[in-house]
C-alpha cells in the first residue's frame, strides 16, 4: 500500500487495557497540536451513547462517520486513544479502518497487565484483557496492507524519547520533548473513567515504576491460566513493535 501513515486526518491507538496508553495519551495531550478524543467507542459501548461535540452517536457505524466528518473539517489531525475492552465488529468490517486511519497500538507484558486489571476488577474477564482483540484489529490491518505501528509499554518508560521520537516519525508528526512531562493532575478527557487513571494523574511523566498487586491465593490459578492464555498473542504482536531502549 502506498499510503504513508503520515497521510491520514486520523491516528487511532488500539491499545490493551493497563498498559499505559493513558500515559502516552497525556503526552499527546501536552503537545497541544492534535485533536484529541479519548475512548469513544469503548465508552460508546457501556453507556449505549458517545457525545462528540455536538453529536451524540448512539452506534459504532454513527461514531466512526462522526469521528471521519471531525477529522476531515478539523485544522488538527485527530488522535484518538480507545482500548480493547469489547470487540468492534462493525469497525472490523469497514474497509475505512485502514483506508482513512493510521492504526497503532500498545502492549505491555501480560503478567503486568493481568495483575493490574485483577487490582482494578477482580472479576475480570478473559476477552477484556485485550491482547486477542488488539491482535485482531492487527492483523486486519496488516492484512490489507496498511501501516500498523506498535508500541511496547515497557520500552516506552525505559527510554520515553527514543520510542516517542521514532512513533512521530512514523505517524508523521514533530518530535516534541517538552510533552514528555506535564502538570499533575486529572483531565476531563477521561472524567467517566477517572478512577482507572489515578495514577497518570499523580505523574508528572513517564515512569518505570509499577505498583505492587497482589493475586489472592484463591484466585492465583484463575489469574495465571489469563497470563497464559494472553502471552502467545503479546509475543507476537511484539515481534512488531517500534524500537525503544530494550528493542536495540
């Protein structure tokens, strides 16, 4: 495909929840140039409605035609952070989900991510942990022949201006250091799921450090048996991510 990723009005990042996309959202913010819009299909997904400006879509197929009418009017480009929480059939079937995005995506090692969820819902399901669906989303982009661009979390707070300098250059936007810090705090971009981003909003940047979660015993095989099965789909999309500190 000719197309580079820097011709698309709209970078999407498919990411698997827990793996620091609100981190990297937060840069994104902090650069100022992009129109930024946070999760609007997952939200669209639990509430039955996403208001975008002063639209309100009430299905996938009426968000994405809002979502491509904004960036096509728009003087930014939009970036758009959503996470794998539920499937997206409708956007699987649509040829424009590699035809008008520039599609990346974010990993982060499974056991990590696993245990986080468990924290933050201990009743966590299989296909919510994300690295399936993400895998999907992957492959049919790749399938078609469209850039597919990802990003490792871990590799992503080991070196952050390595991975963010070369994820510009592949999505065609100025490297900015600046953005690689920024003012503590909440944002309303994710005010519906704030207690999900507690701790980008004690940040001031990235950073390697992780809090301990602890698996209850009586749930430890159930937690492992989730590792497991999620792992083979990491490994692969992580054949393909960006180069970062850990990736030399």
């Amino acid at each position: 495909m000719s197309r580079h990723p820097s011709d698309a009005r709209i970078i999407v990042m498919w990411a698997v929840p827990r793996s620091r996309s609100t981190a990297f959202l937060r840069m994104i913010i902090e650069r100022g140039d992009l129109d930024v819009v946070h999760e609007p299909f997952s939200n669209l997904a639990a509430t039955g409605r996403f208001e975008l400006g002063e639209h309100t879509a009430g299905s996938i197929e009426e968000l994405f035609e809002l979502l491509l009418d904004r960036a096509r009017t728009g003087e930014r480009r939009l970036f758009v952070k959503e996470t794998a929480d539920y499937r997206y059939d409708a956007l699987l079937a649509d040829p424009r989900l590699h035809t008008e995005l520039t599609n990346t995506f974010m990993i982060r090692e499974p056991g990590a991510v696993v245990r986080s969820h468990y924290a933050m819902n201990r009743d966590v399901e299989r296909d919510e942990i994300g690295f399936e669906r993400v895998h999907e989303l992957f492959g049919a982009v790749r399938a078609a022949g469209a850039p597919a661009i990802v990003v490792d979390g871990d590799d992503l707070v080991a070196d952050p201006p390595a991975v963010i300098a070369r994820f510009c250059e592949l999505t065609g936007l100025p490297f900015r250091r600046e953005a690689l810090t920024w003012d503590r705090g909440a944002r309303p971009e994710w005010a519906r799921t704030e207690h999900w981003h507690l701790d980008v909003e004690r940040s001031s940047g990235f950073t390697t450090a992780s809090n301990e979660h602890p698996v209850d015993p009586a749930d430890a095989e159930r937690v492992e048996a989730l590792i497991a099965h999620h792992r083979p789909f990491y490994e692969r999309l992580r054949e393909h991510r960006i180069a970062g500190a850990s990736a030399r």
